[in-house]
C-alpha cells in the first residue's frame, strides 16, 4: 500500500473518501474536517443535529457529498466516544474502521483528515497511531485462496491530510515507520497463519534466511539436529523426537550499535505444529495448534522492523523450532532428559514442550552474554484460564525490564498483566527423581512454567511473556482480524525504543 502525507490545500483532484473522526458531545467538526463539511454544503453539520450520528465509540456514517465538499465525493464519519475516555487504541480502532469502510465500499484510495489537536495528542503520535490503525485493520490472509469469492479490493493509496504544511515532516517520518512496523506484524501474521505442512521448522529456518538476505545489519544462523546434540541440547531434541521433520535452532542477530555494546536477547518458542505428543491434546481446535510457533513468528518480525529502521540496538533472535507429535520413537511421560545446562528434567507431561524448548534456547543465548533476556511463547493454557484471551501474563526477575514492557504494552494497545513469581513457587517444580520436573499440575499452571523457565535464563535479567490468550483470535478486533494476531511485535518495537532512551 502506498502511503502519502500531504497538506489540506495541496489536494488538486477529487477524493473519493475521506475519513473524519468526532467525538461524542464536542460538537459537530472542528478544523479541517469543519472546511471540508463547510465546502460540502454542511452534511456533517445537518447529520449531527439531527442525531442520526452522535460520535458514539465505533459509530459509522457514510456521507455522499455530491463531490461538494471540497471535491471528496464520501465522507466516512467515524465515532470516537467519550473524550475523557479516548486512547491512541480506541483512535488506532477508529482508523481501522476507515480502512474497512473503504475496502467494502471497493475504493482503492482513502484519505484519513487529522486532527491532533482536537484529539488531544501530539502529530507525529495521531499519525502513527492512523496509519497503523488502517493497515492493521485491513490484514487478511488468503493464501490458499484459488478463487477469491469476494471482490473487495485491497486498499492501494493512504493519504493522512494534515490542514497546514508546517508539520508535514515530522508526521511522514511517523506514518513511514508505522507502515514498516505494520508490515513486520503482516510478516508475523502470516507466519502464524501458514498451516503446519508449509510452515515446517526447515521453512521457518528458510523465512529467517531470507530476512537476512533482504536487510543490512542482520545475520542468520541455523543449528541441526547434530550440533544440537554435540551441545547437549536434549530437552529440545526430546521434544523433537517424534517428529519427521529436523528441529531448527535459528539463531538472528542484528548489530546497529557499537561491537562492545552487549545485545538483548529475544527468545520465541516455535512448535510449528503442536499435538501433545504421547499426552495427547483433544481433537477439539486442535488445528490451531499450527499457531503454537506465534512466540518465534514474533521475534522474526521484531528483527525485521528494527533491522527496517535501523535502531541502534544490538539484538539476538533465538528461535527453537520443531514439531511436537506421538510417534514410536518420541519421547515419553516418565522420561528424563539432560539439558544443555546441565540440569535434568523430570517428563510428566509431553504437552508442556514449550517450556523443553525453551529451556535449551534460554540457556544458548547466554553464550552471547546478553544484557536482558525476554522470552516469549504460546506456553500454557492456564495463563489463558487466569487472563483470558486479550492479555498476555508477564513474570521476570528484573522490575526495570517489567516496568519498561508494561509502559511499551500500554502504549501499543498490546496490555500485559504481570503475575507473581515468588521463591516458594520454585517449589511447585523440582522433581523427586530429577532435578526439576516439567508440569506442577493444573494450580498455577502459568506461574510454575515462568518458575521452570527461571532456572534456564538465571543469571541474566530476564521476563517471561505468556501470550497463549492473545495470540490467535477466535473473533474480530477493532485492528486485529480474527486468526493471527501478530503480538509481541509492536510491544518489542516500542520497548526497544525505550529500553535505548533509558540507557
């Protein structure tokens, strides 16, 4: 999609919608959504007073302008709710609302009129926010389509219309890198959506290569089942063992700082197709176990977009990938498996895998002596059960890398609920017979993964990001179409951003 930033007097040619956002009980338009209603004829004017719209949260009202109005020839007229209870979010939903007026109205163009300071929030910020809106909103995955039943066309041109040329700078080089940061969660969506006989771990190692083919700063690494085993990686291995398909360590690193700089660390969990193994799930949606693989999806968009926009950050993507099937050779309940760290592991439970995987990965990125580890999976269904589906449990050992994700996960709409972690729930996880076990039982259940995953990531600073719930949608969002959501990639983005401003 092409995106343009221009000023409300450049406009040399008809529009053929605009989007205009109002707020509940302020009145009918201000700025320069009030010029645009007052060179057509008043037509929001006339709608307001006669209530048929009254800027209720979600509200839409499509006007025909007669090409009056300063040749726009449909307003889309969208609510915002109250203004005491406006967010950038609610604003992001609005946008995306637009976006999807356009798309089944079957335009290819849509110019989004902005208003900041009626708003309350600054340009560069309303910009952002719009843009992501839009193309967030507007994300399908079709794929494996071979006929296209609905003739929707996909949105080709986004103006964001400011009503002066002063500010044009700072809000294009804020609607760019929305767009890019966009275009890294349709990366993720993607991956998440792809079904598990194209998504194999060797196809996800191949996604991976190609990023680092295709951006500067970024370098791919892929470790096999061989050098897995020379390392001792047995807990990832175990998982593997019932699988056809080769495990991949994939292992990204992007350098846009200083050598002596140490990295962060990101770690994604990446069952690319997750049965259960020998503890067998239900046949119940277990097709959307293709989607267990969203953490690793997360952490490939994530260097995308910093590699895209070149942050001067030294960031470390470890992604451990494979299947997670019953077969005659897989590993089984009762089991022990010896860790890359050292430590063995009691298998209760064949279903909690991730926390197997992860185990390994942890403790291979701190061969790179991370400054942080952040670690982020589709890890229990208990964190779902304790939050449900629109937030993601959060537990770490350091209050500066929580307190910098919780500000990132408020201002990208992508909300995080931190759940305790205190030493007597180590407890819930040693093993009689190994030194710890992999399932604690159903009390706790997200709580004593995140216990099981702390004695991999220890020494270093490190958080736990549960996003079972939210990662794949059984209803549509405002900006977020059911099936893949794509998070963890705007929350990343935006913690980087402030991890650097408080170095």
């Amino acid at each position: 999609m092409k995106l343009k930033v221009m000023a409300g007097h450049g406009r040399k040619k008809v529009l053929e919608a605009a989007a205009v956002f109002l707020f509940a009980e302020t009145g009918p338009a201000t700025g320069l959504a009030a010029s645009l209603d007052r060179e057509g004829g008043g037509a929001i004017q006339d709608i307001w007073q006669l209530g048929d719209f009254a800027g209720r949260k979600d509200q839409l009202s499509v006007l025909y302008t007669g090409e009056k109005a300063g040749g726009v020839r449909r307003i889309f007229l969208i609510g915002l709710g109250k203004k005491e209870a406006f967010s950038r979010d609610i604003f992001r939903g609005a946008a995306a609302k637009a976006g999807q007026a356009a798309r089944s109205h079957r335009l290819k163009d849509l110019v989004v009129v902005l208003d900041a300071d009626y708003l309350g929030i600054s340009w560069p910020e309303a910009a952002f926010a719009a843009v992501e809106g839009v193309m967030l909103g507007l994300y399908r995955f079709r794929g494996y389509k071979t006929k296209i039943e609905d003739d929707e066309p996909d949105l080709e041109t986004l103006t964001i219309l400011l009503p002066d040329a002063q500010r044009l700078e700072p809000v294009k080089e804020a609607a760019v890198r929305a767009q890019t940061i966009s275009r890294a969660v349709y990366l993720t969506r993607n991956l998440v959506s792809m079904p598990s006989n194209e998504l194999t771990p060797a196809r996800l190692a191949g996604e991976a290569k190609a990023l680092a083919k295709r951006y500067r700063g970024l370098s791919v690494r892929i470790l096999e089942a061989r050098e897995m085993e020379r390392l001792g990686m047995n807990a990832l291995l175990g998982v593997a063992r019932g699988s056809r398909e080769s495990p991949k360590l994939i292992v990204m690193s992007y350098r846009g700082a200083d050598r002596k700089q140490r990295p962060l660390a990101l770690v994604g969990k990446a069952i690319t197709f997750d049965s259960g193994g020998i503890s067998l799930k239900p046949a119940e949606k277990m097709e959307e176990m293709k989607s267990d693989m969203a953490g690793g999806a997360a952490v490939l968009g994530t260097l995308q977009a910093v590699a895209e926009l070149k942050m001067p950050v030294n960031l470390v993507g470890i992604v451990p990938a494979t299947e997670n099937l019953p077969d005659g050779g897989a590993y089984k309940p009762g089991d022990i498996l010896r860790t890359m760290s050292g430590k063995t592991v009691e298998v209760l439970n064949t279903d909690a895998e991730g926390r197997l995987i992860l185990a390994d990965a942890l403790h291979y990125a701190q061969r790179y002596n991370p400054e942080a580890i952040i670690d982020i999976a589709t890890l229990t269904g208990a964190c779902v059960v304790a939050l449900g589906n629109q937030v993601t449990g959060m537990m770490g050992t350091d209050e500066k890398l929580k307190e910098l994700i919780r500000k990132a996960a408020e201002e990208t709409g992508e909300l995080v609920w931190e759940l305790p972690l205190w030493e007597n729930y180590q407890e819930m996880v040693k093993s009689d017979v190994a030194d710890l076990k992999n399932s604690a039982g159903r009390e706790g259940g997200a709580i004593s993964a995140a216990a099981f995953l702390s004695k991999f990531a220890d020494p270093v600073p490190w958080v736990h990001l549960d996003i079972a719930g939210p990662a794949w949608l059984t209803k549509d969002r405002p900006y977020q179409p059911k099936g893949a959501s794509g998070i963890g990639v705007r929350l990343f983005v935006k913690f980087l951003q402030y991890w650097l401003e408080d170095s």
